[in-house]
C-alpha cells in the first residue's frame, strides 16, 4: 500500500493511540481488575471496528481506481480515434498495422492495416528526397522527425514522420495552404511601361499624327493590361505605371510579355516600328522599394537595347522578348554631354587609369587609346592598363604600338596601376560594365571615381558607383562611342595615323568589316578616322589569318550538323582544345554559309573549361540562349564558359534551345 495511505488520520497514528490505550488499561487493572477486563473489552471492540473500517475502505479505493483506469482508457482510446488528426503506425517492411479513425477517412476507408505506405503516401515517399529543411534520412527510406506537405484527394496535409516509433501522424492544412497561396498570388508588383523610341519613331510627323500613334498605341496597351487584370495609370505620354499582383505577374511571365511583339507589329508599317520597355519588380518588403526596383529593371531593358521586359523578382533576373536588334537611337547631344563631363571629370583628376576586360580584344585597346590622347589633350597624366599576356588575336596590333615608342609607354600592368593609384585618380572602364570582367577587379573596388564606356546590353551585374555611365547598346563598338567623344571633349583633335587606326580597327572588328551592327552614325565615325589618316591598308595586315588556324577552323567546320533547320552546330571532338579565340572564328565563319541563321560552337579550351560560342544574324537572340546558360553578350553575339564535358555542356544547349523554341519561337 502506499505510505501516503498509511500516514492518514487512522494509519499510524491509529495504531499509536491504541498502543496508548492499552497501557491505560494495565494500569487500571493494578487498582481495579473488573474496570481493566470491561476497559479491555470495550478498546477491543473498538479496534475489531476500525481494522473492518480500514479493509472495507481499502476495498472500495481498489474498485474506484479500477473503474477510473477503465473509463480513462476508454475515453483515451475513444479521444485518439476522435481526433482531428490522422495516426498511422507501421511496420518495419512500411506496412500499416494499426490507424485511428480520422486516418481512415483521410484514405475513405475504415481500415488500412495491411496496407503498405508507399502506396497509401506515392507523393510523400517521392517528396521525401526534395522536401526542405535538416533531416536525417534511416536506412528504410523515411526520415527522422521530418515534417513535409503531401496532397491526398485534392487536400493538402503535413505529415510528421517519427521514425523511432515507426508513428506516422497527419494534420490537414489545407486552409493555411489555401490562405499561404491566395496571400503570395495578392503580393504587390509594381511595373513601368515605356515607349523607349517614341521619339524616332514619330519622326518626321505632324502633331497630329504623333497623338494618332500615341493614341494607337496606348490603346493596344490598355487592352492588354485588363486582359491580365493589371491597373494601368499614365504617367506621361511615353510611361505607364503598372499595379498588378504576382498571379497577374505569373500570367504576364507565362505569356511572354506578348504585348511587346503586338505594338511593334501594329507599327510595322513605320519607318521606324514602335518598340516597348517593361521594368516590372515584385518581392521586395515595401512599395517604394518595389518601385526603386521597377525603375532599376526598366533602365536594364533599356541598357539592353529595348524592346523587351525585365522582371526582377527577389534574387531571379529575367529578361522576355528582345528579339529585335537594336535600333541606333542616341543622339549627338548625349554625346556632347557625356564628352563635357568627361573632359571636367579629367581635369579634376591627378591622373587617369584606362582599363579594358580581361582578355582584351581590339575593340577594348582601340578605345583605350582614344581615352588616353583625350587625357593627354589636357595635360593629364594617363596610362592604359593592361597585363602582359593578352589576347592572342591583337598581338599584331601590340606589334604595331610597341614601333611607336611614344604610345607604347603609357601601356602599365595591373600592379603598377595599383601603386600609382590615389584617391584623386579616375579609372575608365571600356567595353564591358562588369567589375568581374575587368582586367583587374581591385582597381574597380578601390577607385573612388569610375566611368563607364560601353556598347554591351547590360547584364544584372553594374558597376553601379560609377559617376558616369556612357552605355550605348546601339552602337557598333566601343571604338565609335569614343570617336564621338573625341570630337566633342575637344575643340581641335590631334590623334596620330596610327592611333586613328587603331581606333579604326576596333570598328572594323566589331562590325564584321561594316557587315553587322553598323548604322549612319558608324560610318561617320568611321569617315572622321579616315580623315585624320587612319590607315585602312594596315587594319588588314592586322587582321590577317594565319594559314594554320584557317585549316583547324576548316577541320572544325568539317563536324558542323543542322539543327531546327538555320541553326548550325558544332561540337570538337573529346580531348580536343582550341582557343576561345578560334572558337569564336569559327562560328563568325559559319554565319557565312548558306541557310545559316544562326551557329554555336562547342569546345574544350586550353584552361579546361568549356567554351561555346553562339553568332547570329539578327534574326535569333543568341544573348538569351548563353544567359540561361549562365553567360551574356549580344543579341548576335554572345559566349559561356562551362565545367563539365562538350556533350553535357551541347545537352544542355539543346535543352534551351528547346524550351525557347516551345514557348516564343527560335526565330523572328
């Protein structure tokens, strides 16, 4: 019995007080022995009536208790059977050997036992491997303590594995499903929508007719934004903002922006077709931080050349459409502008550091050079940086400027630009807008004033601290935009014949010798370099092809194949590295071939990784297919560099080629 019982009122203490009695009872008996036998009997009596007492009360605490642990187990069992929640126990082999009630008529069934979980549970065992958070996996496939979503008959369900008990138990969520999901598709979104050649495209009209194609277009505009529920306000006569929710958002993603191709289509019939830019931001906590965003994403389609939408949703980046080239549309006062606070920014400088990419080709030195007598016009000390191994396709170029001892010693490598760098020094950019694509990135994050020149659609990486941005994506090459700038930065412009050709050259290369990307502002800078004795006959010398590489480029022609009819493929043999730099000749040569939109080459290069170079003619954006596949360029030029092997990395292209050509087509 436990001691608790015993120490009641009657247990020990009883047993003491009689003990008592008894001795009371001897010492009366000395003195009177009748009034001790009837002391005797009486305390007798009484003990016989409290020892029945205490048995009869034990007895009936046995049967309370008894009773009590019946109904509990009763109601514990019927309580566990009645929950709202479904529990499962199963075996070692997985199979089902016991469940409550609420668990079979999640299934609609009254028993599962014999049932095997696999079978009840197909998307929580094919979920288990994808499900999220830290879990420890066992030997039979489940997981220890994991908590995942699975559907079963339309309703939604956490499943809480505990592994050690072989206990499975089910909770249905599908309100807090339904709730989670209704409440991510009403996120805010903010867009703006822009006419981004209004301006060229109403050259030449009257004010009537520019209101008639404003008119035209916003119309087309606002039927487009209440097809896909989207508040549509108009902020001016060429911008629109967008309030739209991420299921509108989804819906817009999903049909690839069609309102881009519509508007330039229904202005075909122009000289020059109106084209739109969409900036759209979705994810960030407050609206003026999404509004910030959609600004940023409107100025990346807009550095990309137009005519398309960029969406930045959280950390994703995505561009749709795009597929027109990009039409030449800055004007000769941006220019003037931009060579006027160039020229103040150098003059305000203690020197100036001139920096192409990594790798740089002819276009890159050309440009440097053009900023560096553009220093040297005011009196500023310049020097171009550049390492001692570059590119292999200018070392006739480099040949060229180490004859000239005058130009060849403003040439510094990257740790001597960084000794001489202070903080009054401005460092110029050429030819690419990536920090990580400069010939050294640490001149970018220690300078303290950079300018931009470039003529690449911008990417998601910026240098965004620069104080000046000259980004032209409808120019021919970086080359051009500086030849402009030269006529402007100063009143009388000396360049030497070589330094003209050089510029020249880069031109010449970007072009395809005046073949692609060349509008009438091209061949004006093109006629300025000529003028001041730019050498054409030495542009060729430096752009000859050795004979050896022109056989390897034919070796590897000889394995091109056709695939979706224009676009030609080629992929090197295993074990066979080539050079970027023939890699890219290569797919400029099939461009050459007839029925050939578009080429990609596909090879090892000499580092190990895997280089593809993608060309177009402008009827495929090439830029798109190398970003999925985590590179960049043109919309007619463009390259990735990828680890793995040549199949893998042609899968993969294959792969997006595919998903392109399902959803927008391959081809204007």
């Amino acid at each position: 019995m436990p001691k608790f019982l015993q120490r009641r009122w009657h247990g020990y203490h009883t047993v003491w007080a009689f003990m008592l009695l008894l001795v009371l009872i001897i010492v009366v008996s000395i003195y009177n022995w009748a009034l001790g036998v009837a002391s005797l009997f009486l305390a007798g009596t009484l003990c016989f009536s409290m020892l029945k007492a205490e048995i009869s009360f034990r007895r009936n605490l046995v049967e309370y208790i008894n009773g009590l642990s019946f109904r509990i187990k009763r109601v514990e069992g019927e309580a566990v059977s009645m929950l709202p929640l479904g529990i499962i126990l199963y075996s070692e082999d997985r199979t089902v050997e016991w469940n409550n009630r609420n668990a079979g008529e999640i299934f609609a069934r009254k028993s599962l036992v014999g049932e095997a979980i696999q079978e009840l549970l197909p998307d929580m065992m094919s979920s288990l491997g994808n499900a999220q958070g830290k879990r420890e996996v066992f030997k039979d496939g489940l997981l220890k303590d994991s908590r995942l979503e699975i559907t079963v008959d339309e309703r939604y369900y956490q499943a809480v594995i505990i592994p050690s008990e072989r206990l499975l138990y089910l909770y249905d969520i599908t309100e807090l499903v339904v709730l989670r999901e209704r409440y991510e598709e009403e996120k805010l979104a903010i867009g703006i929508v822009m006419m981004d050649n209004l301006d060229e495209s109403a050259q030449g009209m009257d004010d009537q007719q520019r209101t008639s194609l404003i008119a035209k277009v916003a119309t087309e505009i606002t039927d487009w934004s209440k097809q896909f529920d989207v508040y549509l306000r108009r902020l001016s006569s060429e911008r629109y903002l967008m309030l739209l929710n991420h299921r509108s958002l989804q819906a817009l993603e999903e049909s690839r922006f069609v309102v881009l191709d519509e508007v330039r289509e229904m202005t075909a019939d122009l000289k020059v077709p109106m084209t739109l830019s969409i900036g759209l931001a979705f994810g960030a906590e407050s609206a003026s931080e999404l509004g910030a965003l959609a600004q940023s994403s409107l100025d990346m389609a807009l550095g990309r050349g137009g005519d398309q939408a960029a969406v930045k949703a959280g950390q994703r980046l995505s561009f749709y459409g795009g597929k027109s080239n990009a039409a030449e549309k800055r004007t000769r006062v941006r220019a003037r502008v931009i060579a006027h606070a160039l020229r103040d920014l150098m003059q305000e400088s203690d020197r100036v550091l001139i920096m192409g990419h990594r790798t740089p080709d002819i276009d890159a030195v050309g440009a440097a050079i053009g900023l560096l007598k553009a220093a040297q016009m005011y009196n500023v000390e310049a020097n171009i940086v550049m390492e001692d191994a570059p590119n292999p396709s200018i070392t006739r170029m480099l040949e060229q400027i180490r004859k000239d001892e005058e130009l060849n010693k403003f040439f510094i490598s990257t740790e001597q630009a960084m000794q001489v760098m202070t903080e009054h020094t401005l460092l110029i950019v050429v030819d690419t807008h990536k920090a990580s694509m400069t010939m050294e990135p640490r001149l970018v994050q220690y300078a303290s004033r950079i300018v931009v020149v470039d003529h690449h659609r911008r990417g998601e990486e910026f240098i965004n601290d620069a104080v000046l941005v000259y980004l032209e994506p409808y120019a021919s090459s970086t080359c051009e935009l500086v030849t402009e700038l030269l006529q402007y930065i100063h009143d009388k412009v000396k360049l030497s014949p070589l330094e003209a050709t050089m510029l020249l050259a880069g031109i010449t290369v970007d072009t395809k010798h005046f073949a692609l990307h060349t509008g009438s502002r091209t061949f004006e800078a093109a006629g300025f370099l000529r003028r001041i004795g730019a050498d054409t006959i030495l542009i060729q010398r430096m752009l000859k092809e050795d004979l050896q590489e022109y056989i390897s480029k034919a070796e590897i022609i000889k394995h091109a194949r056709m695939v979706y009819d224009h676009i030609a493929l080629v992929v090197t043999a295993p074990g066979m590295k080539i050079p970027q730099l023939l890699i890219a000749q290569t797919a400029d040569t099939l461009l050459g071939m007839t029925n050939v939109v578009a080429s990609f080459v596909i090879s090892e290069r000499p580092d190990g990784l895997i280089g593809i170079s993608a060309r177009s003619l402008g009827r495929m954006n090439v830029q798109v297919v190398m970003e999925q596949m985590g590179g960049g360029g043109h919309l007619s030029n463009a390259a990735v560099q990828l680890e793995g092997t040549c199949k893998e990395a042609e899968a993969r292209l294959m792969e997006v080629l595919a998903e392109i050509e399902s959803k927008e087509g391959l081809f204007e």
